[in-house]
C-alpha cells in the first residue's frame, strides 16, 4: 500500500509532463517535471523537519498530520505510540499501587545494588534506619560492627539481631536476600514479641523441668533405697508416704499446666449456668478449714445478692487457689476472710488474710507462670507457682480482672472482680437462705473453726 502511495504522485506527475511534450513542448514538459520534483523534495523535507520535531520529545508532543505516504508513515508511528503510552500509563499505574502496598509494610525493604549503594527503600525502612536519597552506600545508614560483617559476608542464613536509636526497646532482625542480579535486597523486621515468646518458650522449658526435678529426684531415691536396703516396716511406710507425696505433687503440676493451656488456647465456648456463688464459696470455705485443720480463723461474709453467671468449674478453681494460697502463707493462728459485695454495679470477692504479706516489687508478676517471691517456702507448701496464672485467665474469659493489694509482713488480699454483665437478680428463695450467711450452730465444724 505505502509504494503505490509512494510512486501514484510519480506517475502523475509524468503522465501530466508526457501529455505537456505532445501538446506543447518538450522545454514546457521539463518546466513541469522540474517544478514538481522541487516541490516533492520541498514536502519531503518538511515532513522530514515535523517528524524530527516529533521524535525530539515524543511523550510530551503529538504526532503531527501528513499527506499521501507521509500520512500512512504517521499513521502507523500514531499507533505505535498510543499502544506504548497506554501500555506505560498501565505499567506506572501498576508500579505505583505495588510501591503503595510496599510502604504500607511494617518491615522495612531496601533494594541494594552490587556495590551495596541504596537503589529504593520504602517509608518503614527510610523510618528505621534514616536513609533518604539513593546512590547512597547503606553503611552511612547502619552502622552496626554486626551488621557491617554480615554485609561484607557470603553467607546470610544467620542475620544479625539489632536494636535501633530510632525504636527503642524494640528488637530487630536484618535480613539479606540475593536478588537475579548482583544487586541485594534487606529487610529489617521487628521480632520483639518473637523474641519474647521464644523467651517465654525456654523460661517454661526450664522452670518445668526445674519443678519436676524435684520430685523425680526424690521418688528415685527412695525407691531405689526401698530396692536395695532391708528397712523396717515404719520407714518402708515413711519412704512411701515420701514418694506419694512427690506423685501428687506432680499430678498437680500436670492438671495445673492442662488446666492453663485450656483457659489460654480453648477455642470452644464454654458451658455457662446460674451459679449461688453463696453455696459456691461456702462449700470452698470448708475445703480450706480441712486444709487448715483448725490452724486459721476463717470466715465468709456475703453482703450482696450471690448469683452470677459463668463456668463453675472455672469460678471454682479460681477460688479455691486463692483460699489455698492463704492457707499457705498465712502463720497458724491467722485469720482468712472472704468477703463478697456489689461495688459500683460490679461484684467483687475478697480473700483476704494475715499471712506474710508479699514486697511490692514482686506484685507486678505475681500472675506469671511459675512466679515466686520465695521458691523454697513455695516448694515446701505443695504449691506449683501456676495457680494465679489461672486465676488471672479465668477472670479474663469471664470479663473481670485480679487484683492484688498486699504488704509485706501485714496480709494480703485477692479480689475477684465480676462485670456487672455477669451479675444476675436473686430469686426470693436465695434472699432467703443469703439471711442464713455465716450462722451456724455451736458445735458445728464451721462454728469450731471459727
């Protein structure tokens, strides 16, 4: 199509210059010839002048127009041009929405050519690590002597572990990856909380081999002492007394530790009822008189209406740990109160004795697992130092909290708080029986301990 364009002028042009010769003249058909190709080297040079106009700065000019072969010329140079401006404006749109999802990361990217100069970062890592501008060698920016050697190392499976000026408190670990080229991309990501975790991980590790130690330690003794010594009877009952003792204390630690791993990784809900926190707490009462066997006053005091709703055997445990840790720690002759009342719309059960009393340095993590303030008295007592810990997430699935007020050598008191949500109207027959709260007739177990 472009050559018949091309020569149809041409031919014209003869045609008209032939039909000038026999009408007229040869010199009138040179004037002809002559004149035309003039006037084609003339539109030539012109187009040629647009288009090298044009092509000068193509994306900011248009394409200009053009006759006959010029026009077809132009045309496909249009078309070219619109497809690779569409396709551009598709790549920039593209470009653009992937570099606003990656500054949107927390973790911090740097892209690093094969001298280690900064090509791109995005806003987490120019955040971090204070890097503006590119071209830049990124030890200007990180300056760590760790960072530096693993920069200038071969082997990046073991990325170094820093904390930065422009996050304190935060650990963060910094990560080099080889890209196609000889170029390196960097990561920076925080892992404060996996540091933690990995911390909790191995702190639980070590405290639960630590309480095991124990009591296998002992029940291996002595059963080794019962298989190769010829005892009596009275210390074959003593040593075995020793290594039941020892079991229970590891059974307790295993329900405990199932216990807690319920309450922090249960998924399904649990089974609520109406529970007469009255009759709840009273039968809990007793439990801690047997414990006591009459070394400690104790007594219950409920001055509100006692239904609630909830998971008994959770309430329950909750409770029972916290009258056993009395027992525990409170001098015998001491006194143990639980107390329960409607404060501000919310219902709050005290326990509160006249034990050793806890340092305030030590309130703060009282509720971590296997916390101690004093870990030979916790040992000798029977206790597995994750009772609190269950407290607090029992009081946490059921919307409350623990709250500890204590002094050291004075008491101590644990409260349960309950939402208001939690709290239910008392039937007439518990108003009734509430009247009854503590009365008991003398000779009674509860009224001896008292």
């Amino acid at each position: 199509m472009i050559w018949y364009r091309s020569l149809a002028p041409v031919a014209i042009a003869l045609a008209i210059g032939a039909v000038l010769a026999a009408l007229f003249s040869a010199t009138a058909a040179a004037w002809w010839l002559a004149a035309t190709m003039a006037f084609f080297g003339l539109a030539k040079a012109f187009y040629l002048d647009r288009l090298n106009h044009w092509a000068a700065l193509p994306r900011n000019r248009d394409l200009p127009g053009a006759a006959g072969a010029w026009g077809v010329v132009f045309e496909r140079l249009g078309r070219f041009s619109r497809s690779e401006t569409a396709n551009r404006n598709e790549l920039t749109t593209e470009l653009a929405q992937i570099h606003s999802a990656v500054d949107r990361l927390p973790d911090g990217l740097v892209v690093l050519d094969r001298f280690a100069h900064v090509e791109w970062c995005n806003n987490a890592a120019a955040e971090l690590h204070g890097i503006f501008g590119s071209g830049r060698p990124i030890h200007h920016f990180i300056r760590q002597p760790e960072f530096i050697a693993y920069l200038e190392g071969s082997d990046y499976r073991a990325p170094p572990l820093l904390r930065l000026e422009s996050r304190p408190g935060r650990l963060f670990e910094l990560r080099l990856y080889r890209t196609d080229g000889e170029g390196r991309l960097l990561t920076t990501r925080d892992i404060t909380e996996h540091a933690k975790l990995d911390a909790m991980r191995r702190d639980f590790v070590a405290n639960v081999s630590h309480e095991i130690r124990t009591p296998v330690t002992v029940i291996g003794g002595f059963a080794e002492t019962l298989l190769s010594l010829d005892l009596d009877d009275d210390t074959r009952r003593e040593y075995l007394g020793t290594i039941l003792r020892q079991s229970q204390t590891m059974q307790r630690l295993v329900e405990d530790l199932l216990t807690l791993s319920t309450l922090e990784h249960s998924t399904a809900a649990p089974e609520e009822s109406r529970i007469d926190l009255h009759v709840m707490v009273n039968a809990l009462a007793d439990e801690a008189r047997a414990l006591s066997q009459g070394r400690h006053r104790i007594s219950v005091r409920m001055d509100a209406p006692a239904p609630v709703w909830g998971v008994r055997g959770e309430l329950e445990s909750a409770v029972r740990n916290l009258l056993t840790n009395a027992v525990r720690y409170t001098p015998e002759g001491g006194r143990i109160d639980v107390d329960w009342r409607i404060r501000d719309g919310e219902g709050w059960l005290t326990v509160r004795d006249t034990g050793i009393g806890i340092g305030t340095e030590h309130l703060p993590r009282l509720a971590e697992r296997f916390y101690r303030v004093d870990r030979g008295r916790s040992r000798d007592s029977g206790g597995t130092g994750l009772g609190l810990a269950i407290t607090k997430h029992v009081m946490q699935r059921h919307g409350g909290s623990l709250h500890v007020d204590s002094r050291l050598g004075q008491g101590s008191a644990f409260s349960l708080r309950l939402p208001a949500s939690r709290l239910l109207p008392e039937a007439p027959a518990e108003a009734d029986a509430a009247l009854a709260v503590d009365v008991h007739p003398p000779g009674s177990p509860r009224a001896a301990s008292d």
